[in-house]
C-alpha cells in the first residue's frame, strides 16, 4: 500500500491534481480521508487544508467519515427501482445486517442509495467500492452477499459477477465501423486546413452531449483564440438513463480517441484529457491500454504520424459522483483539481478553458463521429439524417422494453420507430433526454429524433402501461435536489421545494396550492439559475403537469384545501396598517 508521500510524488505534487489524488489516497488509506490525510495532502500540495477539505466534501465518492470496508451503493435511477432496486437494497440491508446511510458496526460494511450507475440496461445495478455490478438479484445478489462475507477484495470477485454485458442492439456507421487506428487520422493530414474545415462544414455536424452546438464553429473559435488549446472529452455521462458512452467507450474506445487527435490537430492542441465518470472506474484499465498502444503506434505523443509538430497526448480523469461535472464548465473546474461549481460564462471555454487555455468539451460520441465523418466521407455521413441532423444517433433505450441497449439509429426516425424496434409498443410515457429531457406521450410519438423536432441526447426510458408517472417526476425531482452544486439559492432550494411539493402530492396531501407552487418554481428555476441543471430541473415534472391532466387531477386531495392563506393575511394586515 502506498503512503500519502509517494502518491503525492506520482501526482507529481501539481494541484491540479487534486482530485486524482484524493481518489487514490483514499483507496489507499482504507476507503475515507481522515483529518490527517487531508492536512498531509494540503501541505504536499501547498494548498490550504480547507480548500482540500472542500474539494473532498464535494464528491459523492470522497469521504470525510468513516464507511465501511466493502460499500455496496444502489442505484436510485427510476428504471432502477421499477426493476426491483428497492427489493435488491432491502435484501441487503438484511442479509448484510446494516440499514440503508450506515455503517455495520463491525465496520465492514456500509449501504447507500446511489443515482444513475449507468447500467440502466441491466438493472438493478449497484455500485460496490466503486465498481459497477449488473442485475443484483437473485444468485447474482447471493454471490455479492457471499464475497462481501468472505473479505474477498472487489478486484478478486469472480469474472462472470464483475462482466458488463456490451449491449449494442443495432448497429450503424459508428458501432460498425472497422476503422484501423490511424485510418482518418491520415485523411485529415493529406487534407489542408481549408479543406479539413470544409469537410466539417459539409457534414454539418453537431455535438452529441445535448445542446447540438455545431462542431466546426466550436473548434475554429478555439483554434484561433491565443493560447495552447486543449481538447476535452466529456465521458461523465450522469444524465440518468444514459449508458451509450460506456459502451462506444468500451466497444469503440479507438474511435473515441481518434476523433480526439484530429480534433487537437484541427485546434492546434497539445493537451488532451478523457473525463470519464467515477461509475465507469471498470473502463480505466481498458482505456489506459488503449492509450499507451496509440502512443507505441505513434498515434499519440511527440510527432504524430511522422508529422513534425503534431505533438499531443491525453491524460485520463476520473470523475468522483458528481452529476454537475458534466457541465462543460464545472468539468473544467474538476479537471484543475477543484470542486466542480460551474464558472459564469463568458467568458466561453473555447476562449478561457482549462487553466485559462482555449478549450474544446465535446461528448464522447461526437469525437466518435469526427473520425467516421473523415474516415467514410461526408457524402457517406449526410446519406443519413435530416437537413439539420445529419448522420446517426446513438440511444440508450432502457424501461419497460423487451430489447434494452443501444441502438445506433439514423436521425429522423419517429418515437414509434424505437419503440417498434426494441419492443416497448404498449409505453404509456417516454422520457427523452433523462430527467432535463422531455416526458413524451403517446399523442406525440409520431414525433421524430432530431435537432428541428425532438432532441436527444441519447437516454430513452420507456414507461409502460401500469407505470405511475408521478413517482417518476418525484424521482427525478429528488435526483436535481441531490446533485444541485448548492452555489446558487434558485437552485439549492428550489429543487427541494419541488421535490416537497411533488412528495405531498403522492400521499395524497397535495391541492392546486402545489401545483401553482410547482408551476412559479419552474419559472423561478429557468429564469434565475447560473447553470443548465438549474434550469433544466423543472422538466423532471412540468411536462407531467401539462400532458397528463387526468393524471394530476386524479392525484389531488378532493378534500385538502390550505387552511391558512398567507397572502390574503398579509393582505388583512397591509390594510390594517394603513388604516392606523
Ligand atoms: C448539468 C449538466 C450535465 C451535463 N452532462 C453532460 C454529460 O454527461 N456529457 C456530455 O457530453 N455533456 C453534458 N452536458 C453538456 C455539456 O455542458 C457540453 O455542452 C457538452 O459536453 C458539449 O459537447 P458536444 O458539443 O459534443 O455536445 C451537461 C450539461 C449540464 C448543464
Ligand atoms: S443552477 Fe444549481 S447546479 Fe447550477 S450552479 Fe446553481 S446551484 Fe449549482
């Protein structure tokens, strides 16, 4: 086991690597920091300890207490629960001896709720040390029982427990693609700038993390602000329902890369970085290799392909649970060691990113699609899609489906194609685009995916038949509550006000005073909040509200009205006063 000294020594002692450090002299100290820990790290790093302090309370995975020496995390996602998590979390708390939010007293155990593992095609999931592990129940949830009895260290648990399944239902361009390492890397360089740019333009590609920000302008505005750029690949993905990045990254990880190098050609990087989500901590070792073999092809590192000049290399981040980091902004904020509040914008990371340096964020599967886009042509590229759209989509369909996983799909095609294809023809609802997406009904789902009708950035839940809706909203709600960053008052107290009110209205105590409460906060939360979670936080229920009237009136108390009205007693004593 290493020492606190010679982990800060591999980390270089640079604070921007904070986080890499705190993660790993946490495995190493026992699975919490202690308070002697933090001050070590502190004065390693000449930063002050408060600041370590507030970097390590800010991650879900980094503890300040004591848990135990195996901790079992169950996934809270809704596809989750409605597959049994509830179930899976109350076997353990029984078999294991210990309630949900302790720790055993004999220390060796602790259990917890969890969101999104992003296994949602594979539920119930449950996260053990870190390690993400599929369908707990039945033998497979006697077997972690088993291992955590035994002692026996994650690492060491049988190969068929710790197996992710690949997932990938149907293929299209990108999940097809046999591309050799190097093959469009080639292209881009027989190509000029000009060229290189146009073939951007021609394909009109857009990002694929959700705002559909097009790929050209991005990358030409960093390439000529001043500064040496660097290229980010944004693999957080916690958009519960989410899990299409972990498979191109798991299946296609070349790809990914590859994207990644033409685009630090394009922008004239030197810097790279993979910021993959804690969750997926059972990719690392696959993406590292894949790392050093680029670098021994001569894909990475000092003078690619032989090109004097074309010197990058990428360094991979891991995530520590928070769902804020994949902001691009509060990501940037992570990836220099601190915590993950997202920063005002402008100025725009393109400009001002990563220690102040031009900075591109781009999603997993838009760098994935840059090297099919080169590789095949663009004439290849846009035969699919729409006018604004162009080109395939991956989707992570999961819920009441018969066929979950991802399926690579051509922009364009209607709800009620995905729904055919992977067998969920009865939905009552779906969700588009996880909690800050969009809940879809039946009326709508001749509605096609795409940029010009209904965006997506990958996650399809499928709600069938019997589903109750309102435990959906209110598990959403409680998901932005829990992953509001705090740093603004709109947003840290909003999302549990919401979440309240959508709480009373499941017991049942809920009247048309919630629902007009739900309704100003989901004014509140758009117009006031400094970030996207904010503002995208009200979608979790206001679309419940506006496409399933039946529903929320079914589910008012006939009987409750508020007994006590504050604003006409306000009203009673403003007029009292000025009587006086
Ligand atoms: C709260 C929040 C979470 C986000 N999470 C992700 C994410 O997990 N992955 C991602 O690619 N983009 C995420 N985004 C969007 C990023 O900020 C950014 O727009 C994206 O990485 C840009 O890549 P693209 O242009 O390739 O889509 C998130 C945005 C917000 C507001
Ligand atoms: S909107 Fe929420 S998540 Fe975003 S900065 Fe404010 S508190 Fe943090």
């Amino acid at each position: 086991m290493r020492t606190v000294s010679e982990l800060l020594d591999a980390h270089q002692r640079d604070p921007t690597r904070l986080l890499q450090l705190l993660r790993d002299v946490q495995a190493a100290s026992g699975q919490w920091l202690p308070p002697r820990v933090l001050t070590e790290v502190a004065n390693g790093l000449g930063l002050p300890r408060a600041h370590v302090e507030g970097v390590a309370g800010f991650y879900a995975f980094l503890h300040l207490e004591p848990v135990g020496r195996f901790r079992v995390l169950v996934s809270d996602n809704i596809t989750d629960v409605f597959a049994g998590s509830h179930d899976t979390l109350r076997a353990f708390s029984e078999r294991l001896h210990v309630e949900p939010g302790h720790v055993r007293t004999d220390g060796v155990v602790s259990l917890d709720r969890t969101s999104c593992t992003g296994l949602c095609d594979q539920p119930p999931a449950i996260l053990v040390n870190g390690r993400a592990i599929s369908r707990v129940v039945g033998e497979r949830l006697d077997a972690v029982v088993a291992c955590i009895e035994a002692g026996t260290p994650v690492d060491r648990w049988p190969e068929a427990l710790l197996h992710v399944d690949e997932g990938i239902r149907q293929r299209g361009p990108v999940l097809s693609s046999r591309l050799a390492p190097g093959a469009a890397l080639r292209r881009v360089l027989e190509q000029g700038h000009d060229a290189r740019t146009k073939t951007l333009e021609a394909a009109r590609l857009r990002g694929r993390g959700g705002a559909g920000f097009p790929v050209v302008t991005k990358w030409e505005t960093c390439r000529t602000a001043p500064g040496d750029s660097v290229v980010v690949c944004n693999a957080d993905e916690g958009e519960p329902g989410t899990f299409k990045d972990r498979v191109l990254l798991a299946t296609c990880a070349d790809l990914v890369v590859e994207g990644m190098t033409v685009a630090a050609h394009c922008t004239q990087a030197t810097t790279g970085f993979i910021y993959l989500r804690g969750e997926y901590t059972f990719l690392e070792g696959h993406l590292r290799g894949v790392l050093e073999r680029r670098r021994r092809e001569g894909l990475l590192g000092q003078g690619i392909l032989g090109e004097r000049g074309f010197d990058f290399d990428i360094d991979l981040h891991l995530g520590a649970g928070a769902y804020v980091c994949g902001e691009e902004t509060a990501l940037i904020e992570s990836l220099e060691g601190k915590r993950g509040v997202p920063r005002h914008r402008p100025p725009f990371p393109v400009t001002n990113g990563y220690l102040g340096r031009p900075t591109i964020v781009n999603n997993v599967e838009t760098y994935a699609d840059v090297a099919v886009v080169f590789a095949n042509g663009v004439e290849a590229w846009s035969a699919l899609g729409t006018e604004k759209s162009t080109g395939s989509k991956l989707l992570s369909v999961a819920g009441d489906v018969e066929r979950p996983g991802v399926y690579e799909v051509p922009w364009g095609v209607t709800l009620r194609d995905v729904l055919a294809l992977a067998g969920g023809v009865d939905a009552r609802a779906v969700q588009v685009s996880g909690p800050s997406g969009e809940l879809v009904a039946p009326f709508e789902f001749d509605r096609r995916l795409c940029f010009e009708d209904l965006a997506c950035a990958g996650a399809i839940a499928v709600f069938g038949p019997r589903r109750d809706l309102l435990e959906v909203a209110l598990n959403f709600a409680r998901f932005f509550a829990h992953e509001s960053c705090g740093f603004c008052t709109p947003c840290r107290v909003g999302t549990h006000v919401a979440a309240r009110s959508l709480s009373k209205l499941q017991q049942g105590r809920g009247s048309s005073v919630e629902l007009t409460e739900l309704e100003t906060l989901a004014h509140l939360l758009r117009d006031t909040s400094h970030c996207g979670l904010g503002v995208m936080a009200p979608n979790a229920y206001r679309h419940w509200l506006r496409k399933f009237p039946e529903d929320v009136r079914r589910r008012l108390s006939a009987s409750f009205e508020p007994s006590f009205d504050v604003e006409a007693a306000l009203m009673n004593g403003r007029h009292e006063g000025a009587r006086r």
